[in-house]
C-alpha cells in the first residue's frame, strides 16, 4: 500500500524550493507569539490554552493542512504531469494512501512540533496544556490531510473550498451556529485533548467517543473516495 | 490600394510576389484606450463576468452573502418599531463579514494576475501599446473596484433600509459617508496586499492560501495578542498591537477619524495620535504595494 517513490516525489513537491516557505512561516510565527506571550504575560494557563486554541488549532492547523493535502496531488493534477504517474504499474488506491501518508506527516510535522513547543514556552506543559493541544494537533492533521487530499483530487479549486471550509465552516458558523460544532474537524480533535487535559483547560461540544467514530470514519471514507476519484480522473483544460 | 499583382523585373529565376499586404489606416484607439480595456476586463472578470459559468459561483456567491446579510439587518430594523437608527453600524459591516472579503481577494486576486504570469501571456499584453505603469495600475484599479462593489453595495442597500425605515436622514447620510470612506480605504488596502502576494505566488493555489494567510493568520495572530494584552492589564499595548494586521488597521483608521466603535477587545481604538500612525502605515503599505508590483513587473520573462 506504500510506494516509497511516489513519496519522495510527493515529498519534493511539497517540500521544494520556494514552496516551503509558507510552511515554514506559520510555524515561525505561533513560536514567536509564544515567546512574546510569555515575556508579556508570564506563565498562565487559561493564557497558554488561549493561544494554543485560538490560533494554534483554530487557524495553522488548518491552514498547513490545506497547503500539505492539496499540495500533495493538486498541482499535478493541475499540469497534466498526474498521467506519467497513473500511466505507471501502481495501483491508485496506493497512490492515495501514500500520498496520504505524507501530506500527514508533513502536516504534523509544521503543525504539531511547533505547538508542543509554543506550549512549552508558554507554561512549561502545565496542567498538560502543551500536551493535550499536540495530540489535538496530531488528531487533526490525519483527518484535516485525508479531507482535503480528497478534495484535491475532486475539484481543481481544492484550495479555495478548503479554506472556506476551515474559515467560514469551522470558525464563522463555529461561533454562531452551535450545531455546526459538531461537524467540524477542530471540535472533534479538542474532545481528545479535552480527556488528556487538566480540569477545564480544553473544552469541546463533542463527545470523546462520537468525535473518534466521526475522525476515523472520516478519514477512511475521505480516502477510500479519492482512490475512486483517481481511478476515473478526467484531466480537464483550464476553465 | 491597387491590386498591381505584378512581379518586380529581376533575373527569371528570382522574383518577388506582391501577395497584398496591406497596412492599418484606421483609428488608433491608443494606450488609455488598451489600459481602460485591461481595467474594465479585469473588473468584470473579478466577479466572474465574460468567463465560464463555474467561474461565477465563487465570486457571486461571496457578493450575495454580503448583500444577504445587509438585507437581513434592514428587516430587522424595519420590523422592530422602536428603532431609531440600523442595529449595525456602516463601519462595522466590514469588519464583522472580512472573512467573506478575505476570501473574495484570495480566490479573485490571483485569478487576475497569477494566471497571466502561469500561462507567460503578459509578454502578449506588453505588446500592445502599454507600459508597465499602466498594467499595474488597470489591475490594482480593478481589485480595488470590485472589492469598492462587493463592501460598498452592502453598505448602500443598508442606506436605502435606514431612509425607507424613516431613520434620521443628516445622522444617516454623514455615517453613511463615513463608512463608504472606510471600505474604500480598505478596497485600496486589500487590492494592494492581494495582488502583491499573487503576483509573487503565479502557482495555483498557493497564491490562495498565500494571500489569506496575509490576511487572516495576521488577525488571528494579533487579536490572540490582543486579548492577551487586555486580560493581563496592558491595554496601552492593545492599540498598538492592531498595526500588524490589514483588518485591524483599518479599524484603528476608523475608529480614530471615522467615528467608528472599536472592535478590539476592550473596545478601546487608538486615538488621534495613534490614528495618524495608522493612517500612515495604511498609506505606506498601499505605496509599498504598488512600488513592489512595479519592481515585479520590471523583468518578466518568456
């Protein structure tokens, strides 16, 4: 299921030149937030929990999501090269899952270690905050990759409908519409870092085990459908 | 001209076939008439008009949520009898929907200058009798004036609820003013900010979540800060924080000339001195943006 030449090559695209760099600068940023945090308002839980879910989970997570799940077969699909790869003896299924695997990996890696260390800066890991938001941002970088790993394979405008997904969906409705909590991958990530948490540090309007059927079911069905996709992909001219 | 399909008297081996070519004798439209048409095309094409059907669905959707939602606060002051003025101020209708607003310049900034730097057609627009000044300035003049329609209509429909409903008219019309003067100055801002981060961006997609992550992770950055400044006393810091993000100028703008409440936390915007600051940084970055879509635009190649 895992072809380790396709993830090198999705790798590189993901990775290369200047494409990094916004990858690199979010990061950079929750970090320096944290470290501004901390020399202006010292150690403080509900301060730390602050930044780490409003920013942290609300909107780099997210974001790093769209640009690593759509990033990993978007732009080949986009410019044609996509057939060289599907024109090889490789199942398309596995072409999927590997790319999954990266645009997880990936994702974790620019959206859960720096979370850690924002949260380490901020309150040493107190009241477990640093840890609970790292397994939130674990959680959600597998469910964020496979969601939108799909749409890129469904729409060639993944990344506007992902954003608009992340950024009306999640945090608009989120905050008016309380019923729209319930579908929406940041709620279901927290109700997991609700139960590592201390005492109302991290709360979610999801249940634990509702929030793990709908992660998991969410991400196989993501990816099962993206495999379908691949199968049967036109390549469509601009516009 | 004469058809004088004759052959020009040489050696019989060579001799040179005048196959009618002719040269143009009409009017030259001339180079204000090519920079109106790049401006009024790329307006258009900002709302998805003279381009594919799916095309239309992001941009108008975006406008029509807009419109949508103006129309939903006239009813709801046109319902309650005891009103006296909109229940949203003209210049918090901006800032309550710049989701909306972010993700119209995300999706259509790009689509106006990326797609010509991917496809190597500005060679070909560079061909007709423009110069570089003029393209910068037809593509930023149509951002800015198809973000000017998508937050100015909004606030027009709001105008024409508050005078049907009978709302003061001088109270109206002079915030009516001030709001208008605000959203221009953000159209200005954000066209600006936008088509810089697509003109260095030409990869689809990427140019998408480039420009938002100016837009939104900056305000998510700095109201996070914010609210952190204010729980912890430091509210002298808050106003001078709102310098960092596109959104929050624009506030600290408003809030400071425009008689407009503040939305950062606490309620409290600069003041006038701060608000020149911020009218500068505002101006600078606006300048800033133009001068780096001239620099960018210097050398492009083949």
């Amino acid at each position: 299921m895992y072809d380790p030449t396709v993830a090198r090559l999705t790798y590189r695209a993901l990775l290369g030149r200047r494409r990094a760099a916004i990858l690199f600068v979010l990061p950079v940023l929750l970090v320096a937030i944290a470290v501004a945090v901390r020399a202006f308002a010292g150690a403080d839980d509900d301060v730390a929990s602050g930044v780490l879910g409003g920013f942290a989970i609300a909107t780099m997570v997210p974001l790093i999501g769209v640009i690593a799940g759509t990033g990993a077969i978007g732009p080949e699909i986009d410019d044609g090269s996509i057939v060289y790869l599907l024109a090889k003896p490789v199942k398309r299924p596995t072409i999927i899952f590997t790319k999954l695997i990266v645009a997880i990996g990936v994702t974790m890696l620019f959206s859960a270690v720096p979370t850690m260390l924002a949260g380490f800066i901020l309150n040493g890991n107190g009241g477990q905050i640093a840890v609970a938001y790292t397994i939130a941002a674990l959680v959600a970088s597998i469910a964020y990759s496979a969601l939108f790993l799909l749409l890129g394979t469904v729409s060639r405008h993944a990344v506007v409908f992902g954003l608009v997904y992340a950024l009306v969906w999640e945090a608009l409705f989120g905050s008016l519409v309380p019923g729209a909590r319930t579908l929406s991958v940041q709620q279901w990530s927290l109700s997991v870092a609700e139960k590592v948490a201390g005492e109302g540090l991290v709360t979610s309007d999801v249940g634990l085990p509702l929030a793990t059927v709908l992660l998991v079911g969410v991400t196989v069905v993501a990816t099962w459908y993206a495999g379908q996709k691949l199968r049967a992909l036109k390549l469509a001219g601009e516009e | 001209m004469s058809a004088d399909t004759g052959t020009a008297t040489g050696s019989e081996a060579s001799r040179i076939h005048n196959i009618g070519y002719r040269s143009y004798d009409g009017v030259r439209l001339g180079r204000s008439y090519a920079r109106r048409s790049l401006y009024s095309q790329s307006l258009r094409g900002a709302f998805g008009l003279g381009r594919s059907a799916k095309s239309k669905v992001l941009p108008m959707l975006l406008c029509g949520v807009m419109c949508l939602v103006a129309l939903i606060i006239v009813a709801v002051a046109m319902a309650a009898p005891t009103m006296t003025k909109l229940p949203v101020r003209y210049t918090s209708f901006a800032i309550y929907l710049q989701a909306v607003i972010g993700l119209f310049v995300a999706s259509q900034a790009p689509q106006s200058v990326s797609r010509d730097l991917r496809f190597k057609s500005v060679p070909l627009y560079f061909s007709r009798p423009i110069e570089r000044v003029d393209y910068v300035l037809a593509k930023f003049g149509a951002m800015a004036s198809a973000l000017l329609v998508l937050t100015g209509l909004p606030l027009v429909i709001l105008y024409v609820g508050a005078l049907l409903a009978k709302f003061d008219f001088a109270d109206q019309t002079k915030w009516f003013g001030q709001g208008m003067v605000s959203v221009a100055l953000l159209s200005v801002l954000f066209a600006g900010l936008g088509l810089v981060v697509a003109a260095l961006t030409p990869r689809r997609g990427f140019g998408v979540a480039a420009v938002i992550a100016v837009l939104t992770i900056t305000y998510g950055a700095v109201s996070t800060v914010q609210g952190i400044a204010w729980t912890t006393g430091s509210a002298g810091a808050v106003s001078w924080l709102g310098l960092f993000s596109p959104i929050t100028l624009i506030d600290g703008v408003q809030t400071a000339f425009l008689g407009a409440s503040s939305a950062f936390p606490g309620g409290e915007g600069p003041g006038a001195a701060a608000g020149v600051v911020y009218l500068l940084v505002v101006l600078a970055l606006v300048a800033g943006s133009y001068a780096v879509l001239m620099r960018r635009y210097r050398r492009v190649g083949l």
